[in-house]
C-alpha cells in the first residue's frame, strides 16, 4: 500500500500524470488514489495542471508538483562573499541577492545579514514567511548534518561548533538544511547539466580547495562529513609554507588562489584571476604549475572513483583555462587511460550560482521526499483533528 508520500515521487518523476494511469502503475483502487491525491492537493504539494489526451469521454486531469505554491531560501556563504536566493519548489529562481562580506567576521555578523536578506527578498515578492517551506545554507567547512552545526573550518575562525541551524530557525519553522560548499556546487553542477552521468567530482579553487563529490545522484559526504577534503593532503612535508591547516606542505598551500596570490603579492584569488586574464605571464606560469600540482591528488581521485566528469569551479575557473589546463596535462598522464577515456574535464557551468542552485535542489529533495510529504500530512491531520 503505498503511502501519499511515494504517490508524490511517482508524480515528480513523470512516471504517472493522472489518476487513472496512478490506478494502473500501482494497483490500488480508485478510492485509494482519489484519497491520496486529494491529500496532496489540499496540502499544496500538487495541482491539477491541465488536461491530458482522452481515450473516449471526458479528458483526464494532469497532476504536477506545485511548484509555485511554496517557497526554498537558500544561502551560500563563501570566504569573501554571501550571495541569497529566493526560489520556488522546482528550485528555479525568483530572486537573488549578493554582497562582499568576509566569513570571518562571525556567525553573528554573517547569519544576521542572511536573516535580512531573506526577509527582504520576501517582501520584494510579495510573498509572507508562511509560504517559506525549507531553508538552505552552504559554507566552506565540514558540517555535521544531524546538528546543522560546523565542524571544522580553517577559512571560519570563530564558527565551530556554531548553532547555525538555530540562528535561522529563530525566523522559520521549516526544516533548514547545512551543507559544506564543494558539495553544494557539485550538485548544482551535475542537476544543471549532467544527470545523465552516474558519476561527478567537482574541484573548488578559490581561496582554499574544497571538492564535492555526486554518486548516483547523491551527495557523497563520507563517514564523518569529511569526504573530498583533499585540499589537506600533503604532498611536499618539507615545503617551507605553511597551510592554514597548520601542516606544511597541503596542495592548498601549494595551489590554492590564497597560494597563488602570496606568491604573485596580491592580496586576493580574485586578483590573481585578473592578472591571468590581463595576459600577465608570471601569473599564467603559476596558475598552470598550480593546476599541474593539484591535478597529483586529482589523478588519484579519478583512478579510486573513475568518474564521468571532473569539474573546475570556483575564482580559478575564470583564468581563461589556464588552471584547467595545468590539470589536464598532469591527470591524462598520471591515469590509466581506461579510467580517463570517457572522462570530460571542464569549468562549471553555473560559476557563481552552483551553490544557490545545489542547495535549492538539496532543500527540495528533502522537502518533496516521501517521508518528509508523509511526517507533514499527519502532522496536518492531527493538528485538525485536535
């Protein structure tokens, strides 16, 4: 007997738009269907969107996800920025907002602009809290996703261990969702352009090196949130520079735009970005050797996952391919063919907006899920029938 929750999936997922081909995927009975369906549409999850093509009398109704009906806030929070969205329940955006803002500067600072800036694309639209059914938020650490709470953060002095969860619930009573940045991305990423391959790994090169990794669809996060944290391994103990990690030698000492920008005396990625793409040669020779350097541990990513696609994102990813090539050249030479003969090397897609976008679709699975749709109903029926 299957429940509400997983009619829905069968509905999202365009295996079944009307009653009738419900009643004939599933084998439950007419009743059965109407009842489920007529939960899920007074809740607001699903509408009847049009008609479909009749096989005699009266046209059929065609249900979809209303998508319009709620709404996702998502936050993605970088080491120099903090960019917010407003979108619907298909993830698709409504409104942005972005501004300059150091992470460092606390949870307090960063949280309270966060909670300003959602209520202000709010009001632009036109829209009440009310209708806000999940919150996401990404930032540059690991994160324990049963607390909501960071981890560890060598780019977040001052948010280990901080309630993020909380800080934003004070404003919504809706399920709120904390995820590491790379993982973010590399959903945003694979949703936008590569469901069709089973397998992503997406390099972030910004300030530090972060990586997120999609298997089947899903975000791999390891065992202690800690998968793709290969900005920390070391490569090279006897390097004289010392990463933020406190170690010597990480491929982020040795490759990241933190890196990069000490070694060319500027004071950010983003500069090195633009000394790249002014045809700058000193620059253009490092952010190639950086490329080659992490592209090592990138060559060992790809023989343990062989994956479809290995995406470059992040401030490095605007330097005119040059990072990119740099990491090609070392990746093809240090890999079986086999492993790389079907694999595409690329910069993303999305630039910027690969975490708004990751985490509005995070947000949305958990939302739309069967058991999320399920606990909502009854919580609905006991709160009437009280």
């Amino acid at each position: 007997m299957l429940t509400a929750g997983q009619i829905l999936q069968l509905i999202r997922h365009g295996s079944c738009r009307t009653r009738k081909e419900l009643i004939e995927h599933t084998g439950l009975s007419r009743s059965t269907i109407t009842e489920r369906v007529d939960r899920l549409i007074a809740a607001g999850y699903i509408h009847e969107s049009g008609v479909g093509a009749s096989g005699g009398g009266r046209p059929p109704s065609v249900l979809d996800v209303h998508a319009a009906r709620r709404l996702i806030l998502v936050a993605d929070l970088g080491a120099t920025h903090a960019r917010v969205a407003l979108t619907d329940l298909a993830a698709r955006p409504m409104a942005e907002e972005r501004t300059e803002m150091r992470i460092e500067l606390g949870p307090d600072a960063v949280l309270s602009w966060v909670r300003e800036a959602f209520q202000r694309m709010l009001d632009r639209a036109g829209r009440p809290a009310a209708d806000v059914c999940g919150i996401g938020l990404d930032v540059p650490g690991s994160v324990d996703h049963v607390t909501g709470h960071v981890i560890r953060s060598f780019l977040m002095p001052g948010w280990d261990d901080h309630p993020v969860r909380e800080a934003i619930r004070a404003s919504y009573d809706v399920p709120i969702l904390v995820e590491n940045d790379a993982n973010a991305m590399a959903l945003g990423e694979w949703w936008s352009s590569w469901r069709g391959t089973d397998s992503l790994v997406l390099v972030k090169v910004s300030t530090g090196i972060g990586t997120g990794i999609v298997l089947d669809g899903q975000v791999y996060r390891g065992v202690e949130d800690a998968a793709g944290n290969i900005g920390h391994v070391r490569l090279r103990e006897t390097d004289d520079r010392v990463c933020t990690c406190g170690s010597r030698g990480c491929v982020a000492s040795l490759a990241s735009g933190h890196a990069l920008a000490s070694d060319l005396g500027v004071s950010s990625s983003r500069e090195v970005v633009r000394l790249v793409q002014s045809g700058d040669a000193a620059a253009i020779a490092k952010v190639q050797e950086a490329g080659r350097t992490l592209g090592v541990v990138l060559a060992t990513a790809v023989s343990l996952l062989n994956p479809g696609v290995l995406v470059l994102a992040g401030d490095m990813a605007r330097t005119r391919e040059h990072y990119l090539t740099g990491i090609r050249e070392t990746v093809y030479r240090r890999s079986l063919p086999y492993t790389t003969r079907n694999l595409e090397i690329v910069t993303g897609s999305l630039g910027d907006r690969a975490g708004i976008v990751g985490m509005a679709v995070i947000v949305m699975e958990h939302v739309l899920s069967a058991a999320a749709v399920d606990t909502a109903l009854a919580e609905a029926r006991r709160d009437k029938v009280s």
